[in-house]
C-alpha cells in the first residue's frame, strides 16, 4: 500500500483526516505523515482492508 492508495482508502470511505486517523487509531498528525510515504507498513493496508469489510478491532488498545 502507498500514500496515494491510503488517501484512495480515506476517499472511500468518505472520511476526513481527523475520522481516517481514528478508524485506524492513530492521532491525526501521524496519518497525514503516512499519506507522505511511497510504501506503508503491511498493518496499516490490512487496517484499512479490515475498515472497508466493517470489521471492528478486537480488545486492546483502541481509541476513542
């Protein structure tokens, strides 16, 4: 996944930064910082994947 396939994902889903970075429970700074990148970690396209398929996170560490 890339950048510009992340800000696709974010298009998708119809989210503003500050809803995309929630969904993927990251502060809003960090997720602007990975639309920069030319290739993202597995996670974060698996993230978005598990969004798109309305699959919630299981326990743990989740954002508010």
């Amino acid at each position: 996944m890339t950048g510009e396939q992340l800000k696709a994902w974010q298009a998708r889903r119809d989210y503003t930064y500050d809803t995309a970075a929630k969904a993927l429970g990251m502060g809003r700074t960090t997720y602007y910082d990975y639309l920069k990148k030319p290739e993202l970690p597995r996670w974060l396209a698996l993230a978005c994947a598990a969004d798109e398929a309305g699959i919630e996170p299981i326990g743990g560490n989740q954002q508010d």
